[in-house]
C-alpha cells in the first residue's frame, strides 16, 4: 500500500502485562508492521494503574506515527469517570481502529463447590466477603465486571487486583482468589484445558467458541441487562499527522482481513471488530458514556496511580 511510511522502528505500548489480550494484540499488531512497514516496530509492556500509566506515556510522547498505544475499554473509556486526577483527557489521543471485541467469562478455581453460575450465585450470597475475585487491573473491565455482577446480585467479594490478565490468571490457577470475570479472548485456553471451570460469559449472546456456555443474563432475572464486551484497538497521541493515521488505519483494515488472522480470533473467541477513525471514535465515546452510568451509579470513585 502507497503512503506514509515510518522513517525509525516503531514503538507499540501496550499498557498491561505480557499474556492478555491487550498483550497478544500488540504482538500480532507488531508483526504484521514489521513485515509491511519495512521497519521493526517492538512492543513494550507498561502496566499498572488500570492501563493509565502506558496511555499516559502515549499521550506525552512525540505526535509523528511512530508511537502507537494498543487501548482497550479500561483506560480507554471507564478511566474517565473512575479516576478523579487521571494524568491525560480523551482529546489527547486520536482513536485509529478498534481490532477485536468479545465477553469476559465467568472463571472460578476448580476447588470451589460450584458447577453452574446459578450455584455460584447461590454460593457467593451465602459467603458474603469470604471469597475473593482477580482483575487485571483497577478500573478495566474484568473489575467492573465482578462489581456490576455484586451489585446485581447483592453479593460481596474481595477484589485483587493484579498487573494484567496473565498474572490475574496465574493467581486463579493457584487458587489465591476464587473466580474472575476474565477476558474470554486471553481465557479460552485455560478453560479448553480444564485449568479454571467457566461458569457463563458477559455478553448478551452465548459465544460461539464454546456455545454450551450460558450467557450470565440467561442465568437469573436480575442479571437480566448484565451486558459487557471487551475492545482492545489502536491510538495515536493527538497531533499526529493523517497521513500517518490513515496509514495504520490501513494496515489494521488489511490485517483483520486477513484468513489466519480472522481464523486465530475466533480460536479466542473474538470477533474482528475494524473501524473508519470516526466510526471508532464514535464508538469510544459511546462506551464512555455507558460506563459512565454505571461507575456513577455504583459510587466508584479512585485516585490514579
């Protein structure tokens, strides 16, 4: 494809730990520029604080399409209203294309007494404060996944927040908490393997990678509008020439088209999810405001860092 090209090796910061979703689309993002750029584009892993601290170093760093964020639905739209002092603002970044989007899963430690979501239900109500959950961080969407879920049900559990889904993961499988609402996309082999029970996924429809699976909406009436679907796409920091915007509009365009691509998407149990820049930032500005409503009615309020 003709058009901006990058004139030094490109850096994708990928704000979480190795392993997650978040993780495993950076390296595919990275790949497919390196063969197509014809320059060595390397991701970095900046975790913590929710996935603020990767974007915020985005947001600093220097506006010439050689500094991409790899975003998903954390820090890039429930951050807004959980933080209070979050180090950057939506307009400091450009939303380039949204990649791939699926449910969370409903994950518990084989240990626990519970074969069906309507036992665990029946089973967290009954241990109130007695079991504890992961996340992959404060603020993305596992968390509020488990707090939507606590409040719906009027259960209570202990979060723990760990600094990403592969180390979240780590501690379910050694049984340091309980359950998680991980994301399907960075679970699925766990699951596959019989390493965690799945229990039901977030999003309003059974998955299609593992159809036997309720959706949580399905399972009592009070979840009855539980709905949550993860994104995970691409930014640039504000200011950053539209030629160069277009240009890895493209490449993820081209990239999501591709067979093996799309093949390895649906063995995770996402679907690509390609957008125009202005269809993208129509659809972040969508999620923010849905998350919105629900940090706000929750009463969720956090400092950053």
């Amino acid at each position: 494809m003709a058009g901006w090209r990058p004139s030094q090796p490109v850096r994708i910061i990928v704000p979480a730990a190795a392993a997650g979703t978040t993780d495993i689309m950076g390296r595919l993002l990275a790949a497919h520029l390196t063969q197509h750029w014809g320059q060595p584009a390397v991701v970095e892993n900046k975790s913590g604080a929710g996935g603020t601290i990767g974007t915020a170093e985005v947001v600093r760093s220097r506006p010439d399409g050689h500094t991409i964020l790899l975003g998903n639905i954390g820090p890039q739209a429930i951050a807004y209203s959980l933080f209070r002092n979050l180090p950057y603002r939506a307009e400091q970044l450009i939303p380039v294309s949204n990649m791939i989007r699926g449910p969370n899963v409903l994950v518990v430690h084989p240990s626990l007494p519970v074969n069906t979501a309507q036992e665990f239900i029946a089973y967290v109500r009954e241990n109130p404060g007695k079991l504890s959950y992961g996340t992959p961080g404060v603020g993305q969407s596992p968390h509020l996944s488990a707090v939507w879920f606590s409040q719906l049900t009027g259960s209570r559990s202990i979060a723990v927040h760990y600094r990403g889904a592969g180390p979240a993961m780590v501690g379910l499988l050694g049984n340091e908490v309980q359950f998680s609402f991980d994301n399907l996309t960075s679970a699925v082999q766990q699951v596959r393997a019989g390493s965690v029970r799945a229990l039901g996924v977030t999003s309003a429809e059974r998955n299609p990678q593992l159809p036997d699976l309720p959706a949580m909406r399905e399972v009592a009436p009070e979840l009855s509008r539980y709905e949550v679907n993860s994104w995970f796409g691409a930014f640039y920091p504000a200011g950053t020439p539209e030629p160069a915007v277009a240009a890895l509009n493209a490449e993820i365009k081209a990239m999501l088209d591709m067979p093996e691509t799309q093949k390895r998407f649906a063995e995770m149990g996402g679907l690509p999810a390609y957008g125009t820049p202005a269809h993208y930032a129509e659809f972040v500005r969508a999620e923010t405001e849905k998350w919105g409503e629900v940090v706000r009615r929750e009463g969720l309020q956090l400092d950053a860092g």
